[in-house]
C-alpha cells in the first residue's frame, strides 16, 4: 500500500472518529435538552392546571376537574394527564397511545425517549386535595430530535466530504515530491538520471530530494566515467590516429563477423580503395598538406556510407582504405564505388594536384556467407591490382568463377521463390542454446534461425536469403512468419525451451499495422504460458532509438526481455543500451577477446562490467569455436557462451 493511501485511511480514521464523537455528543446534548424542555413545559401545564382545578375542585365531585383535564388533554400534546387522591387512589386519568409519524422505525427503536413526568398539588384551601401528573407526548420530542439528528448528520457529512478532498488535495501537493522520487528510482533502473529542480518546502522532504539529487548525480558521473573510458579504449585499440577512421585490426574482425553471420551480412562486398604513390604525394604537398589530404580522403569514404550503418569504413595503412558493404545487388556495389571516385577525384583537384601523377584506384570482390577471409582479401587485392594496370580513378570488379559464386536468381524469380517458402512453410526453425560457460546443461535461451529449404531439399543458412529479403523489402512479411511459426511449434509442444530468443528487423517496427499485430502477438504468447521470451535485434540497426524503447518497455511489461546483437563498444551502442536497458547484449568472441588481449585492459574490463552490472545487463559471448576460446572468456568473467564449440544450430521439427 502506497504511503499517500496510508495516510488518507488514517487520517480519515481519525477524522471521521472526531466528527463522530462530536456528532454523538450533540446529539446526546441535543437530547437532553428536549427532555428538560418536555419536562419544563409538563411542569408548566401541571401547575396552571392545578391552579384551575383548585378553585373548582370538590371532594365530592370530580366531573368539573375531569372536564379541565380533558380540554387540556384533548390538545394532543400529552401521552399522560392523571389526578390522583392524597390516598394515592386514581380520580381521573388520561392515557393517549403514541404514534409517532415522520420518523423512522429503526430511530425509534434505537433511540430510547422518555419524556419526564411533571406533578403538582393540589390544595383546597389549606387541604390538600390531590397530585396532578402530567407527561408530554414522546412523539415530539422524536420528531425533534430526528430534525436535529438529520441536520447533524447532513453537517457531518458535508465537513467529511470536504474535509476528504481537501485531504487529498493537501497531501498530494505535499507528497508529489516523493512520486517524483519514486520516478527517479525507476528511471536509474532504466539508466535515465533525471534531477528534481522543484525543492519541496517540508523539511524531511526536502532532505530526502536533495539525498535522491545526490546519488543520482554521482551514479550519472560513475556511468559517464566507465562509458567515456571504454569509449577512449575503444578508440585507442581501433581507430587511426590522423583519420579517426577504424584500423586494420578491426576491419578484420568485423569481416570475420559477417562472414559467420545469419543475416543480411553475410553477403556483400570487400572494396580496396588505394592512393598511387604516397611519397611523392608528401614531396609535392609536404607534411600538413599530405595529412589534411589523406584526412579529405577518409571524410569523402565517410560520407559515401554515412546513410548505411552496417557498412564499415577503416585505414588500413598510409596508402590503402577499404570499405566493407554488405548488399546483394551488384548495381549497389558500382554506384557506391562510383560515388566515391567522383568525390576524391574532386578533392584531388581542390589541392591542385595533377590527376596522372596523384590518383586513387579502386578494386572490390563479393564474399558470401562462410567464405575465406584470406581467399577474399586476395580477390580483391587482385581486383585493385587490375585497376591500377588500367590507369588513373578507374574501378575493377573481380570476376569470379561460375563455382565461386552461389545461385544467381532474378529478383522476380527471387520474390516469387521466398514467398513460396513462407507460404508452403519451407524456411524451417532452426535453434543454437545459450549456456553457462561453467555448467553447459544450464541453458539461458534457445535462439531460433532460420534455414531454406529448397525444392532439392537442401538447406541454407540466413547468410545465403537475407540481402534478398531486405532488397526486395520482405523483412516485416518474414518476421510475421518467423513469430507465427514460432508460436506454432510453442502452442504445439513441437519445441519446449526454457526461454526463446526471437531475432527481429527494423521494417515491422517502421509499419503501424505491424506494430498493432506484433503488440498482439506478444500478448498471445502470454496466453499459452511462454513464461520467458526474449525479442533480439542488431545493436546498430537503422531506425531511432524512440522505437526500440518503447518496444523494450513494452516487452518487459509483458514479464519478457529485449536484447541486443553483434554489440561493439561505441558512443552510439552505449547510449543506446542506457536508453532502451537491454536484457543482455551479445558480443563476438573474436572481438572479446581482441579487446581485452591488451596489457593493462583490467580496468576497461571493470568498466565494462560497471556499466553491465549496474544495469543488470548480461553479456553472451557468441560464435565460440574451440575450448582456448572458452577458457579464456571464463577467466574474463563471461558467465554466457554461444557457438559451435557448444552445438550447431539443429533444425526444430
């Protein structure tokens, strides 16, 4: 119960117990005073007519004093006139039966009224002749005080009404400070650092707001701290000094990653882009010059693939760039390649250089998914080569071999061919556990793939349809297949897991209507009791942040988790996993270990698990391939493996 409710239900108590008392004691007043002014009005009608009948009264007759008694009686305010003898025999008595209209039964029988008897004697002469007594009627002094008993009651109940809602007024105005607090807590859950600026004046409130102001500002700086430091690691490890751009080493992990990959990274192309003799670019500019050129450069391959978040850009040496594009179409190669000549031969022409003598040339080869990372460099090393020979800002695409290349469908062929397969149901569900890296039989989540199946009845892996389904724009169709089929196979016990981790694209969040349907397959998914379900998507997948939060919260309303894959240290990922609070982020293995194989990576490590634990983030190595692999996560404190060395994706069904 919330402290606000507490203090309503007590202090309600008590003010209803205050007004109640006084109402009672009203009442009780009120009583009181309509029985003393029965009895003074009795005692009045018993004097005066006493005072009448003693100057006619007779001992031998008591007609005349019964005809007063009945003119007095016959008013109707009287329950009880009797005249009695000094003898204490009845000489005339009057008796009326009280009917009480106007007033409830239930008062009647709970409220006791008895009207007091008022005598007095009578004297003839100096004889004493007898003792009149009379009593009002009750219903009366009822009526009275069922009058006074409504007005109270009505009062009582108005001042409680009002006393209510000024409660409630009141407190929420005094306790909003502690709603605010309470908003502050379970923001720093969701990793938002929000400040109260509205200082409440309530002494005990205020200390507990500037308290709360505090720790979240030292949790703020301790986040900022450990992220900025893993940003500067990041940086230190992977990036060129004079261009900012990525090195060579990550180049090549990230080339490993999309060739093991099971989505659209699987397929694209490795473009070497080289400048002819860098020397004597430096003679004919000198050293600033030469750096602001070669700075140009990288800029001009920036912004050539600043709309494609996936594609990645690195300096591979003084003279040697290379541009890694995952896509399917052979057209998107060309103009990308295009794209760029176009810009540096401009720059070349903005530091007044002579194109014969100082030029790029370009080279690219197409790898597809498992291929050889060596074999590929080579292809497009071959490729560059080829230009060079050709001559000043040419382009040269490597020609493969027929054996090299997979099967080559038209895009109306393609269309018609994935859409067969998801209505005849032949991308079938494929599954790879997560585990504890100590006990491998304690399983996290069983992430689903997805595997075509031809009509040969061969199967392929999402490297090989991904790119196809992105360029001919299939990705909400298919992700309505993948949740359907898998709810599917839950409903019908065809898999049973402890938790299943679902792999999501950005296009079903981008249309409304799939948004309403995927809300509801969530929901549906609650209703056949999967009680741990995990929704994955790409840590730098194309779309805003706001989407991905709103998505996060959602899911975790429904008791499930949002997580988030292919993880890189970068000042875009943290800030994303600060917005959205993932359930736990998924890292290649290769880049892991590249990462923190440094001397003196103990603190990036702790700053890495600062951020995490604070969070409550988990982090899954993925793509583990061999027990060296293995050991050497669990001595950097990885609780959570995936990969080969584990299982092979096995088909569900």
């Amino acid at each position: 119960m919330t402290l606000f409710k507490q203090i309503i239900i007590v202090l309600s108590i008590l003010q209803t117990l205050i007004f109640g008392g006084v109402m009672w004691f009203n009442f009780l007043s009120s009583n009181e005073y309509v029985k003393e002014q029965a009895y003074t009005d009795a005692l009045h009608t018993a004097n005066s007519l006493g005072l009448s009948i003693s100057s006619v009264a007779s001992l031998d007759d008591t007609s005349t004093a019964e005809a007063m008694i009945n003119s007095v009686f016959d008013s109707g305010y009287y329950e009880k006139i009797t005249l009695e003898s000094m003898d204490h025999r009845i000489l005339v008595e009057k008796v009326q039966e009280v009917v009480v209209a106007d007033v409830p039964a239930w008062f009647i029988r709970y409220v006791k009224v008895e009207p007091p008897v008022a005598t007095s004697q009578i004297m003839l002469g100096w004889t004493p002749y007898g003792v009149l007594s009379v009593q009002l009627n009750s219903g009366h002094a009822y009526r009275q005080l069922w009058t006074i008993f409504k007005d109270v009651l009505m009062l009582f109940a108005g001042v409680t009404c009002v006393g209510f809602f000024a409660l409630q007024i009141i407190l929420t105005l005094i306790l909003k400070p502690l709603k605010r607090v309470k908003e502050q807590a379970e923001a720093i859950l969701e990793s938002d650092f929000i400040f109260q600026n509205d200082i409440p004046f309530t002494t005990e409130l205020k200390n507990v707001v500037f308290a709360m102001n505090s720790m979240i500002k030292k949790v703020k700086e301790i986040f900022e701290k450990e992220s900025e430091t893993l940003k500067k690691y990041h940086e230190l490890l992977y990036q060129d000094t004079v261009t900012k751009m990525y090195n060579r080493r990550y180049f090549n992990i990230k080339l490993q990653e999309y060739l093991s990959s099971e989505a659209k990274n699987a397929q694209g192309a490795l473009i070497l882009i080289s400048l002819n003799d860098y020397e004597r670019l430096k003679q004919a500019l000198g050293y600033q010059k030469s750096e602001a050129f070669i700075k140009e450069t990288a800029e001009c391959i920036r912004r050539a693939i600043c709309n494609q978040k996936e594609y990645v850009s690195a300096k591979l040496n003084e003279t040697d760039f290379a541009v890694l594009a995952p896509a399917s179409s052979q057209e998107a190669f060309e103009v990308l390649c295009d794209e760029i000549r176009a810009m540096l031969q401009d720059v070349t022409r903005r530091f007044d250089l002579n194109e014969k003598e100082h030029y790029i040339n370009i080279g690219y080869a197409r790898y597809y998914a498992h291929a050889d990372a060596k074999e590929l460099f080579s292809k497009a090393d071959f490729a560059l080569t080829t230009s060079k020979a050709k001559g000043a800002f040419t382009i040269n695409c490597f020609a493969e071999q027929a054996s090299d290349k997979q099967l080559v469908l038209g895009k109306e062929a393609w269309t018609q061919e994935l859409k067969n397969a998801m209505e005849q149901k032949r991308f079938r569900l494929a599954y790879q556990n997560v585990v504890d890296i100590q006990t491998y039989d304690t399983v996290f989540q069983s992430e689903l793939f997805l595997r075509l199946e031809d009509y040969n009845g061969h199967l392929h892996n999402a490297g090989y349809f991904m790119p196809m389904i992105t360029e001919l724009k299939l990705g909400a169709r298919l992700d309505h297949y993948v949740i359907q089929r898998t709810y599917e196979v839950l409903a019908q016990k065809i898999f049973v897991s402890k938790a299943v981790c679902i792999n999501l694209g950005k296009d079903i969040f981008l249309q409304s209507n799939d948004w309403a349907w995927l809300e509801e397959s969530v929901e549906r998914f609650k209703q056949i009791g999967i009680s741990s379900l995990y929704f994955e998507m790409p840590s730098l997948v194309d779309m805003p942040v706001e989407i991905l939060v709103k998505f996060s919260k959602f899911v975790r309303t429904m008791g499930y988790g949002f997580g988030m894959d292919n993880f890189a240290i970068t000042h875009e990922s943290l800030r994303t996993i600060q917005s959205i609070n993932p359930a736990y982020i998924k890292m290649q293995t290769s880049y892991l270990l590249d990462l923190f194989s440094e001397n003196g990576s103990d603190s990036v490590k702790r700053s890495l698990t600062i951020i995490t634990d604070s969070m409550d983030i988990k982090v899954i190595a993925t793509n583990v391939e061999t027990v060296e692999q293995k050991e050497k996560l669990a001595q950097m404190g990885i609780a959570y493996i995936q990969g080969s060395f584990i299982a092979e994706p096995q088909l569900i069904g």
